[in-house]
C-alpha cells in the first residue's frame, strides 16, 4: 500500500522528468487531474492513467524501476511500444568496480529482460553514453571484454528474432572499445529507420531493406570500398539520387566527382580539392554553401550559377601542397550573378580582399539583386578594410541589411573606427530600429545618424503611459514635447513613407479622465486636422464618411470600437470595393448594415448594437466570424462560404442562400435548439461545434436534444459540445431519453465540456451516445476544475470501461479559460 506522501512524490518526481519543451503548467495540470485518485493506492489508478504516465519517461531504466513500485506498472509495462536504453557512466563504473560489481545487473541482462517482456516493439534505442567514448583507458582490458558489445552478433541474435515483425527504428550506439577489433553482420529486415555509430559492419550476406526509409551511419568502420566518403580519401564519389532535397557532402581529395541529383535544391560541399567535378541540371539549387582549400578553381568549375539564390563560401587551409588561384569578386559576381544573400566566412574574406589589393576590381560588375551581405572580417589595415567596403557597396548598389564581424582580438579602436566609417555609409542601421522614438533620440547622438533618418520608411510611434504622466504633470519643466509633434516632425523629414503605424498605450484607454473630454485634442489621432485617410487600422475613434474617398487598391481593413457614421455601410462598400479581408470589431451604430463587397475572402464581424437586419453579399468569401445580438434577420448570399462562425442570442429570420461548401460550422445561441432547427444545407457539414449561453431577458427555449442535431447534420465527422450544449443535451434525454433509432456512423471523435450532477446519470448519457454512434474511435472529455476528486475518478474508470475499442482522451475546463488536455488519446 502506498499511502498519500508517495503517490504526490511519484508524480512530482514524473512532472520532473517531463521534456523541456512541455511546459510546466501542463505537468502541474497533469498532477492534478492524477490526484483523483483521492490518495487511493497506486494500483487504484486507472490503466489508461498509469500507461500515459509511463509513456511520459523517456529512459527505460526508469521504466523498470516503476514495475517494483505497483503490479500495475509491472503489467502496463509489457504495452510500451518503445525501449531507451543507455548504459551510463556511473552504471559503467559500478559494473568495473570490485566493491559494485557483484550487486550490478549487467546492461545487456537488464536489456533483454525489457525486450524479453514486451509485446509489440515499434521503437528500439540502446547505447551507451557519448561521453565514455570520450574516457581514456590505461589497460587492455575492455578488448577482451563483451558486457556493452552491443552489435555483438550472438547477441543481436537472442533479443531482434522476438521483435523484428514490429520493430520500425532501431538505433544502436555501440562502444567503440570493444566494437573496434570486432566485425559483426547486423542489420534488420523489416526497419523503416536504422541508425548505427562506433561499430564495424559487414554487408556480406546482407539481405535488403525495401522499407528503410532513414539510414545513419557515425564513425562506422564499413567493409564496403566501394562507398567512401570524408576521411581515408576515396578515388571517386558518385551520388545518383533524381529526388534528393538536401546534400551536406565533406571529403578530401577525390579525384572524381559526380553528383546526378536533379532536384537539389540546398547542397553544401567541402573538399580540398576534385581534379573532375560533374554535375548535371542543377536547376533547382537554390541554397550553396562551399568550402574548400582552393576555393576559386571549385567556383569556376561550378555549372548552373543562375539558379542560386544564398551563397555561403569559405576558404580552409590544407595539410599538403595546393595550386591555387586567389578568390576574386569579380568571379563570385559572375558566376553567380542572381544570388540576393552572400555570406563570406573569415577565410574567403581574406582571399577577396587580398585579390582586391592586388588588382582591385578589373571588371564593371554590378550586383543590383544582392540584398544581403554577412562577411566575418579579417583586419589587418583598417584603411584597406574600408576600402574593400566601400567598393562592395558601390558595386551592390541595393543593399538592404550588412553585417560585419569583427574577430576578438581586434584591438578595440581600430573596431570603433571601422564602425563609424561604416555606419556613415550604411543607412539600414537605422531601419533596423522597431520605435520610432528611438529614432528620434538618434537624431540628437550623431550628425550621420540625423542626416540618414530621411532615408527610413517607416514609422511607428506609441503614446506610452510615461509620456501622458509626463505632459499632464505640472512639475514637469521643460515642458516635454507634443506626441502629435513629434510624430508630424519624424513624417515631415522622411523622404519616403511606406508604412505608419500610430498610436496610444492600450493602458490608457482602460482608464477614465473626466478632464480630458473638452481640454485636450493632443492625442486625438483621427482628428481631420491632423491625419488625412492613411490608417489601416483604426481603433476607438468617431469616423465620418462625408469625404471619404475611394481606396481601390485597400485590401485589409480593420475597424475595433468605432463610432461610424455610415449606420448601412453603404459607403464602406463603395470606397473599398477591392477589400478581401474585412474586421469590424464594435463598429456601429449600425441600423441595418448590408456588405457588398465582390472580392472579400474573410471576414469577422462583431456588432455591439441591436441592428435590425444585418445582410452580406459577398460571392467569394470562405470565412465568416459573426457575433450579433437579437437582430430581426440575417441574410447570408455566400455561395463559397466554407467556415462559419454564428454567435446570437436570438434570429426572427435567419436567410441563407446554398452553403453547399459548407465544412465547419460554430454555433453558439441562447435558444440553440430554434437555430439548429432553422438552419439550412445540414447535411454538407463535417465538423460542428455548440455552446448555449443564458442571456438577460426572458427567451421563449426549447431545450437541445441529440435526436435534432443527428437528423439536421447526419454525416457530421467531428462533434464539440461546450458546456452549455452539453448540459442541455444531457438535461432533454434524462427526460425524454432518445426517442428515434437515428445512427450516427460516420461520427468519428467528439470532444465534449462535462458539467457532472451526478456522475451515474452522466454515464449512462455517455453510454447511451456510444451506442447512437456506432463508429466512434476517439472521445476527449474536459472535467470541469470544480468536480470532486472521487466523482471524476469514478467517471474516468466508467468511461474506459465503456468501449474498450474508443481511444480517450482527458483534460480540465472552466469558464474564461482556455482548456487544459493533460493527456493524450489512450
């Protein structure tokens, strides 16, 4: 018996042993939901429980360690699909030690023992750790030793025969001590993902693997001379692959290479150097990064440049004697004359720049699609280095980004001056800063960094909370700047504007100035005197559409809690006539508003008034998001409407016009029942999701029952009841219980909010829903946070027991949150 200390202190220690990337409050969530067991005894947690606690420890040591903890662990083990195991540094000095040796389970025991007891392996990882790979023996001893010789034929034999018919990924990291004199015969059959390091294979009798889909081989002695690659300096190499992707390619000095790979879109390659490179149609290479000691005869013996897009290069030095030529711009430039990246690593810098010493630039070679330029400088005369800069800059004469690395060592002024020189010529520094205020700072620490802020296009500038306390606070002297004034003077001075962004802190507009209403206009950005129509963005302002002029080119447009005075959108519709997406948050008052906009795609729209009708008529929208109160109709002309979103308390008429495209499809009402029953083209719909919610006023209702939602949407696929929905539906069938012999097959999952009264008649909805809907493989159930450990205990062994068939899935709800899953499908 395992009393209430240590069941918290196990799943603690199991929150501890979550990934890094799960986040911690789903491990605390996942506790708590756990913690219904109502400190009951290990074995009286459910096994769907106990398996996703398992599945959660990625070392199968500890796997092994909880079969001594419950008989349930022990059991639930067997079902694991997947075997980690690492032989550590501490378990391989307690195995080599005189004192431990003896009570030290060897690992290849406590290996087979796991394999031995499972009964459907997908997934095998056994090693040991890399960093005794690393560890330096002064004996002989581990030649003749064979306890962590893992491709150890004889051993391969008593555990792969067990589990080869399942088994997809097998990863094996061998210990080169005892592996490196040994030759073995190992490989699978029926793999999809084999990975072997520190061992030696033989490919006599090697049989083959159709199904492999992933190979990886690190530091593998293999007896195959006629595949080569990287250190021992191979004759040739020759790559056939018509749909490789992806190519990172490092060897010495072959004297022939091929590559046949016409679908290559990203290769890096390095070498000293091939005598004959040959390549064909790389047509789709787009990504090139080179590295070689002669860099230069590599370039110029590269095919197909026009295609590249990012060019990384680099020069390395090399053991023996190389003929090379030095790298010149003039060659990159050249050869590829499209690329719009170039980045230079310290030993091509070296080479460009010395070649450019000596010739400078020959040819009038301009790079006009070269945007970006990265180079990790080599400094040896700061002079020359500006020079080489400066001529960079006027042969690329687009340059949007530059970035210079300076090595270290450099001493720290001659650093400061190749900075300042540079920032002269570089006016990007200044783009690269996200305030607009800070921009303005800038101006008043350099004379070059006031002169290029003209050159800067765009502009975002907010109204903080400091700068109003500041401006309303009579103690301050001087007065600080207007806001309005320091936008106007950073517009007036740039050249050339693209995009504005303005406006003020969101804490400023939850609190209340009684003062502010007739004093002051300084922060009154839509003022006509101040703005003319260049926002695409709009929030808490009062518009006018008397002069509104047409804006044929605006595609988005975003209103939020603005008062506009166009109560039928009519001139909305005819000064945007080419909008596709469409916001409008708290836009009114709004009488009865029609849009009518032929191009629109999306478009989310919630309206804060009780319109009296509202219509959209608009042939090419897919997505609509619609929250309106109690209008007396809703006309909907969306012929390609795919994804529909309807929040509404109550609909008089709802007119919808052939949503034969109709997918998904939200609905949340205060008399959800009417709405369902008013709802058009049922049977298209996929994927449905409900909510009913009370409102205020009195609302002539008729409670939700599943009869009615199966018999208006019969070929739903996916079905989600929040916890309105639910409640009503669970109320009507324990009056009523199901009438009609309505079956619902083609349901496939449902997600469903729980509101629990009694946790018996929950159950038996559940299972009279199981029966309705014969082919259900999946349920996720969300326990309100409020229920009584004991009653959502009681309800998840229920559930499980139900189907066995149905995979189930738990987490936790409540109202204004968002829900929590701690676990996954079981």
């Amino acid at each position: 018996m395992i009393n209430a200390r240590e069941i918290s202190f196990n799943l603690c220690a199991f929150a501890s042993s979550v990934p890094t990337e799960a986040s911690q409050t789903r491990a605390s969530n996942i506790i708590k939901l756990f913690l219904i067991t109502h400190f009951a005894p290990m074995d009286d947690l459910p096994p769907p429980v106990i398996l996703e606690i398992l599945r959660r420890l990625e070392d199968s040591a500890d796997v092994a360690r909880c079969r001594v903890v419950s008989k349930n662990f022990n059991a639930l083990a067997d079902e694991l699909r997947y075997i980690n195991l690492t032989c550590t540094a501490s378990w391989y000095h307690r195995s080599r030690s005189a004192l431990t040796r003896a009570e030290t389970m060897p690992f290849k025991t406590v290996f087979k023992n796991l394999v031995g007891n499972s009964r459907a392996l997908e997934s095998v990882s056994v090693g040991v750790a890399d960093r005794l790979g690393g560890l330096a023996f002064m004996y002989d001893a581990e030649d003749y030793c064979y306890d962590l010789y893992l491709t150890d034929l004889r051993f391969v034999k008593e555990w792969l025969p067990l589990v080869c018919e399942e088994l997809k990924e097998l990863k094996v990291n061998d210990f080169w001590f005892q592996a490196r004199w040994r030759k073995t015969e190992f490989l699978g059959q029926h793999l999809q993902k084999l990975e072997v390091k520190n061992a030696w294979l033989s490919v006599t009798g090697l049989n083959p693997m159709p199904m492999l889909t992933s190979l990886t081989l690190e530091f593998v002695r293999l007896d195959d001379e006629d595949l080569k690659v990287a250190l021992n300096g191979p004759n040739s190499l020759t790559i056939f692959a018509p749909e490789l992707l992806k190519l990172d390619l490092y060897c010495i000095r072959p004297s022939t290479l091929v590559i046949e790979t016409p679908l290559l879109s990203d290769f890096y390659l390095s070498l000293e150097k091939a005598d004959l490179f040959k390549v064909k149609e790389f047509l789709h290479l787009k990504t090139l990064r080179l590295e070689s000691a002669n860099l230069c005869s590599l370039i110029r013996s590269f095919p197909c440049g026009l295609s590249i897009n990012r060019l990384t290069v680099d020069s390395v030095k090399c053991f023996g004697p190389v003929d090379m030529k030095l790298l010149s711009l003039e060659a990159l430039f050249d050869i590829f004359p499209n690329m719009s990246s170039l980045t230079l690593r310290s030993g091509a810098w070296s080479e460009t720049e010395t070649c450019f010493l000596s010739r400078s630039v020959q040819s009038e070679v301009v790079m006009k699609g070269l945007k970006e330029i990265c180079a990790q400088l080599v400094i040896h005369d700061v002079n020359v280095t500006l020079s080489f800069i400066f001529r960079i800059l006027d042969v690329c004469s687009n340059l949007l980004d530059v970035a210079f690395l300076i090595h270290q060592e450099v001493d720290p002024e001659v650093a400061r001056k190749l900075i300042s020189c540079c920032s002269n010529n570089c006016p990007k520094i200044l783009r690269r800063l996200d305030d607009s205020a800070e921009l303005a700072r800038c101006r008043l620490v350099s004379k070059t960094f006031n002169a290029l802020s003209h050159e800067v296009r765009s502009i975002n500038l907010v109204c903080t909370m400091q700068r109003y306390l500041k401006s309303r606070s009579p103690l301050e002297i001087p007065r600080p700047q207007s806001f309005k004034a320091l936008f106007t003077n950073l517009a007036r001075n740039c050249h050339v504007v693209e995009s504005i962004s303005i406006g003020v802190d969101k804490l400023l507009c939850e609190l209340s100035f009684e003062q502010e209403r007739y004093s002051n206009n300084d922060l009154h950005l839509t003022d006509e005197g101040f703005v003319n129509q260049w926002l695409p963005k709009v929030k808490y302002a009062w518009l006018t559409v008397e002069t509104l002029n047409p804006m044929p080119s605006l595609t988005t447009l975003t209103l939020e809690y603005v008062t506009l005075d166009d109560e039928n959108l009519s001139m909305i519709n005819l000064c945007f006539p080419c909008l596709q997406v469409l916001n409008f948050i708290g836009v009114g008052p709004l009488k009865e508003p029609k849009i009518h906009l032929l191009r629109l795609q999306t478009c989310r729209w919630t309206v804060s008034n009780a319109a009296n009708s509202l219509t959209i008529s608009s042939p090419n929208l897919v997505k609509l998001e619609l929250k309106c109160v109690n209008p007396r109709s809703v006309v909907l002309e969306t012929p390609l409407l795919s994804d529909f979103c309807l929040s509404i308390q109550k609909a008089n008429e709802l007119g919808v016009k052939e949503l034969v495209r109709l997918k998904n499809l939200s609905l949340e009402s205060a008399n959800l029942c009417s709405l369902i029953d008013s709802f058009p083209h049922g049977p298209a719909i996929k994927t449905l999701k409900l909510d009913s919610f009370k409102c205020a006023g009195s609302v002539d209702k008729t409670i939700l029952s599943l009869e009615v939602l199966f018999h208006v949407f019969p070929n739903l696929s996916y079905l989600r009841l929040q916890g309105g929905a639910w409640r009503e539906a669970e109320t009507h069938f324990l009056v009523n219980g199901f009438q009609r012999h309505i079956q619902m097959e083609g349901l496939k999952e449902i997600t469903a909010q729980l509101v629990i009264q009694d946790v018996d008649l929950t159950l038996l909805f559940i299972s009279s829903v199981l029966d309705k809907c014969t082919n259900l493989s999946a349920i996720g159930l969300l326990l309100h946070l409020d229920v009584e450990h004991n009653v959502a205990r009681n309800l998840i062994s229920g559930c499980t027991a139900l189907r066995p068939s149905v995979r189930w899935k738990w987490g936790m709800w409540k109202e204004g949150t968002s829900d929590t899953w701690v676990s996954g499908f079981l």
